[in-house]
C-alpha cells in the first residue's frame, strides 16, 4: 500500500475563545512506497506526532490530502503503535491484541487464532494470561505490536516505539521488528528521535523542518539487507548518520532557539489522543 501524502497542513485552534492558534503542519508533501519501512526525523515540536494521527484518522487535516493507494482495500487500512504501549491496563495480554479483530466483530475462534498467532511472531505467548501492570516496558511495547499487527493493517505507524525503553532492550527490540517485518511486509512508517534506529530499521528517511513543520529532505539508506546489529559497523552507515545529522542539527538549533521557556509555561501540553480516545 503507498501513501500519498499532498500539502498536509494541521492547524490546532484552542483556548476558550478559540485565539490560540499553532501551525503544527504547513504542508507536508510524501510519498511512501509500498511495502517501505519510512523513517521520519525532526526537532521537537516540529509536528511527527500529528502527522502519524493525520494518518491513522485519530486528526483531521485543515487542508491537504492522504492517499493509500493499493490493489487491497482492507478494514483497517492503519494501525497505530504508540510510545508508551498504551494497552488497557484492566485486559489481559490476549485480551489487549485483538482489539481490532473484536472491533469489526470477527468471530472469537479467529480472534483467538488471529491473537495467539501474533504473541507467538513476537515472542510472548507465554505471558498471554498476565495484565500490562506485570510486564516490562519492552514486553509492553511487543504486545503492542502484535496487537498492531493483530488488527492486519496496510500500513502501520509507529511514534518512537522504544523511546522510554533501556538501549539493549532497544536493540533488541529493533532486531525484533526487523525480522517481523522481513516475513510479514507492511509499509511501516517510524517516527524516531535517535539516527541509528532511522538509518538501520529505514529505506528512506524523512528529515522535518523545525515547526511548522515540513518535509525538509528524504535521504536514502542505502545499507543491504537484512540488516541487525553488526549494520552499523557499515562504513555507509556512518556515512548516512553523517548526512542526516547535517540536514538536522540547524533545525533542532532553530527548534530550541524558538522555544523560549515562557513560552512553553504559557501554553499548558496538549492533551493527546490515545487508543481509548479511538476506542
Ligand atoms: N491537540 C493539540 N492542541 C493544540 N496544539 C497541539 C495539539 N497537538 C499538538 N499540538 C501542537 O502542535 C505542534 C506539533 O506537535 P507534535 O506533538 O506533533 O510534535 P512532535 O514532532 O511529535 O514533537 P515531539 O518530538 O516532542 O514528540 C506542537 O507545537 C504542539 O504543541
Ligand atoms: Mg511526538
């Protein structure tokens, strides 16, 4: 399944009569490929966030379009994957990943089927019976990817999935999602702050302006396949890190020189959506 991507742009309109406006998004172009694993970088605030909940419906645009352009049109066209797992803390772990098969009201021997296929593609059958609360931040993070996968999407979207997790978990956990998306191609498109993880999970990557933001450039990794741990003793691995940090380092500059503290402390966080919110 592509993704079109054409002029996205998001502005957030809040405050009680409505006067505070914030241009997340100021026309985002893209084109993602079928069966791509996408990388998108940028400075903080630039709006990765938002693009990822453009696309997997949880926001709508103010103005632009996504396309998903394909031969199959299934049920679930995205599934999201967030940065904190958030699975429902009162289901158990087999109960967390069929979400989206119990959704669309499919019948409990195939959600079961569906369920006990993904826990084992990643490795957590054995914890089927636990609840979230029993389980490692890792754990976490590949029952929701399973449940992602669960909910058999064209495209999955994932918004720094191992941000809050230790780096060898964090190795692991790439190595992991690698080897899945070997055997089970989806176009995947990643949302992270670390380089490493963009140039050894990515085909291509996408490098945000600071906000509002818009695509700056889309640099091609070109490292063979399959790729793990030792990729990054690649001399073009360091050489493709090298030209993405160039193309960053102005605008996480210019990200941290536009938010001056007071105005952060003006502006309370946003309340963001979760998967209750889409539930
Ligand atoms: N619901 C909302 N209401 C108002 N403003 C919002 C809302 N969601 C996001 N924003 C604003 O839109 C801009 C982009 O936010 P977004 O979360 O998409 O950035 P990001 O690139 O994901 O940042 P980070 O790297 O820190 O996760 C920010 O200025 C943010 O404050
Ligand atoms: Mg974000």
């Amino acid at each position: 399944m592509r993704v079109v991507i054409h002029g996205l742009t998001k502005e957030f309109v809040s405050g009680p009569k409505g006067e505070k406006k914030v241009r997340a998004l100021a026309g985002v172009d893209l084109e993602v490929r079928d069966q791509e694993f996408f990388g998108v970088i940028g400075p903080t605030g630039c709006g990765k966030t938002t693009l990822l909940h453009i696309l997997a419906g949880l926001e709508k645009p103010t103005d632009g379009s996504v396309e998903f352009v394909g031969d199959k049109r299934t049920e679930a066209m995205v599934s999201m994957v967030f940065q904190d797992a958030a699975l429902m803390p009162w289901r158990t772990v087999e109960r967390n990943v069929p979400l989206g098969p119990e959704f669309r009201k499919q019948s409990v021997p195939i959600y079961k089927r569906v369920t006990q296929f993904f826990l084992e593609m990643v490795r957590m059958l054995d914890f089927s019976g636990s609840h979230p609360a029993e389980l490692s931040g890792g754990m976490k993070q590949k029952v929701a990817i399973a449940r992602a996968l669960a909910n058999d999407p064209e495209v999955i979207v994932m918004d720094e999935p191992f941000a809050s997790l230790d780096a060898q978990t964090r190795l692991l956990l790439r190595e992991e999602l690698l080897s899945i998306w070997e055997k089970h191609k989806k176009t995947v498109i990643l949302v992270t702050h670390n380089i490493e993880e963009a140039v050894m999970l990515c085909d291509r990557v996408a490098v945000m302006s600071a906000s509002p933001g818009v695509i700056k450039s889309v640099v091609t990794v070109d490292l063979p396949r399959p790729r793990g741990f030792k990729s990054m003793t690649n001399p073009d691995f360091v050489r493709c890190l090298d030209k993405i940090w160039d193309l960053l380092r102005y605008e996480v500059d210019r990200a941290m020189k536009e938010n001056h503290p007071s105005r952060v402390e003006e502006q309370p966080a946003p309340r963001r959506k979760t998967i209750f919110d889409w539930w």
